[in-house]
C-alpha cells in the first residue's frame, strides 16, 4: 500500500522504503490491466506522497514532466524506474530537510543560551530560522522535550542558580541578569 512507502519516507528507512515501493509496483502490475491503468496508479501515488508529505520543491521532475515519462515509457519496468526516482528525490529532499530543521532547533537552542537575560519570544525564534510559530513550537518541542517557554526558563533559572553561588550578588540582580523584569516571579519560578 501506499501509506507503507510514506511510513518508511517518515521513518527515514532506506531499506524499508525500497521493499515498500517493490511491493507497491508488484501489487501496481497485478492489477492493471493496461499501460493507462499502470500510469494512473504510479500517479496516484506519487499525489498520495505529495500531499501526505507536502515537500518543498524536491525534484529535478515536475509531476507534469513524470506524466510525459510515465506515457512514454513502453513498459510497467521502466515506469517503475521512473516512479523510483522520484519517491527517492522526494525521499533524499524531506531527509535534508529534517536536518536542516534539526540545525535550526540547535541554533535556537544555542541562540537562547547566548541571549537568556533579553526578551524572547516563540515567534521571535520562529523567525530566527524561518518556520512558522506553531511548527516551530511543535518541532521544537519535539526535539527538546519540552516547550520554547520552558525552555528559556530553565537556562535562566540555571544561569540564576549560577549567579546566586556567588553571595556578593543579590537576588534582585540575579534577577535582571537572567531576564527577569519582576523579582518577586523570579522568586517564585526559583523555588519550583
């Protein structure tokens, strides 16, 4: 079925994305009973995978260009080998994706650590690496295990405990150097 080629592709398993899409082929040729037939699996597929996965521009084919292959193509092997292709230019486009994502998340991550003690906002990071508030809360999320906000509250109350080891500063200053305009929440959030 289709969806054990998506699982696979989200999965990031090369092996399993491979048997996925023999398996699909062979169930493709089994029940097509023409070329027209064959074509119209292979492209119900590949809009299947499109939606499902809404990749960026991933592919050196545009569906209209695979259309045009997928017609002249005089036979079920070398449609198959063109599907390939495109499932795995698909494939390799959503893999760096989700590294370049990832290095987003660090670059936040290392962003807040360096900028603790300043105002910081989910929308303002979200910025930083160009993706939307809430996919970037949900990725982040994800990653860290914990939410945006909460991350920024433990590296500030973290930098605070640091500062507080010192018995020259006081707790008020303590307060400001991390980020916090308001002592008393500061001294609420410190206890927890």
């Amino acid at each position: 079925s289709y969806e054990m080629i998506l699982q696979a592709m989200q999965k990031g398993n090369e092996t399993e994305l491979n048997a996925a899409v023999d398996n699909v082929f062979a169930d493709i040729t089994l029940k097509a009973i023409s070329l027209s037939a064959v074509i119209l699996e292979f492209e119900t597929l590949i809009r299947h995978l499109w939606i499902n996965l809404q990749p960026d521009e991933v592919t050196s084919m545009s569906v209209i260009e695979i259309h045009k292959q997928l017609t002249i193509a005089n036979n079920p092997l070398s449609m198959k080998s063109i599907v390939k292709r495109y499932v795995y230019e698909m494939y390799e486009s959503i893999r760096s994706r989700a590294v370049s994502e990832h290095s987003g998340i660090t670059f936040v991550m290392d962003y807040i650590k360096q900028h603790y003690n300043e105002e910081l906002s989910v929308g303002y990071l979200a910025n930083l690496v160009n993706l939307s508030y809430n996919y970037f809360s949900s990725l982040f999320t994800q990653s860290t295990g914990m939410t945006v906000k909460e991350y920024i509250m433990n590296t500030r109350l973290k930098n605070a405990e640091q500062l507080l080891s010192d018995i020259t500063i006081r707790v008020g200053e303590a307060a400001a150097r991390c980020g916090f305009e308001n002592v008393r929440y500061f001294s609420i959030c410190f206890k927890k």
